[in-house]
C-alpha cells in the first residue's frame, strides 16, 4: 500500500499545475507561443488583449514555470519551458472534440426525431 503522505506534494503540484491553466487567456497565451518564441507585444497584438491583463497572465505563468522570459532591449520575450504541455492541451482538445460531435448527434437526432 502506497503511504499517502509521498502523494501530497503531488497532488499540490498537480492541483497548482491544472489551476494555473485554470485561465482561458493563459490557454490562449501558450497557444500562441506554440510556434516558438514572442515578444509581450506580439502577443497583446495577436490576442487582443490589454498590456496590463496580459502581463498578469504571464506572471502566472511564469511564476508556474510554464513559461520562461528574457530581455531584449525594451522587450521582453516570453517562450513555453516545457514542450510537454503541450501534449496535455492537446489532449484536453480532443476531449472537447469528442464532447461537442457527442452534442451534435444528440442535436441531429432530436431533429430527425422532430422534439
């Protein structure tokens, strides 16, 4: 029988790990790094999103070890640490595939069904 207390830090980090991407810009975020590295500006650009909400986000991240930076000049480059992540993101993807196909058989058939 497994001792309980070796599992604690694991389930802290995993619960930390799935609440950092608990966020849909931060999803968003390492989405958009997918294709390799990206200066802050770049990203606000291809988001669409605030200077100051997207620096939260990537503060999270960071912090969270998701993402690393460094510095540029005046910019400041973001890059995903791990490429692992992204096996799990894609993973969630297929899920959500799956879902939505199982809502629009559903959908189809209460259709055909004339309810």
């Amino acid at each position: 029988m497994q001792n309980t207390k070796n599992l604690e830090p694991l389930h802290r980090f995993k619960a930390e790990f799935f609440k950092a991407l608990g966020h849909p810009l931060r999803l968003a975020i390492l989405d958009a790094l997918r294709g390799g590295e990206k200066s802050v500006s770049e990203l606000r650009e291809l988001l669409a999103v605030e200077q100051s909400t997207l620096s939260q986000q990537l503060a999270v991240l960071r912090q969270r070890g998701f993402v690393d930076a460094r510095r540029e000049g005046a910019q400041v480059y973001y890059a995903v640490r791990d490429p692992e992540v992204y096996a799990f993101l894609d993973l969630g993807r297929r899920v959500f595939e799956k879902q939505l196909q199982a809502q629009t058989e559903l959908l189809d058939a209460l259709r055909r069904s004339g309810g």
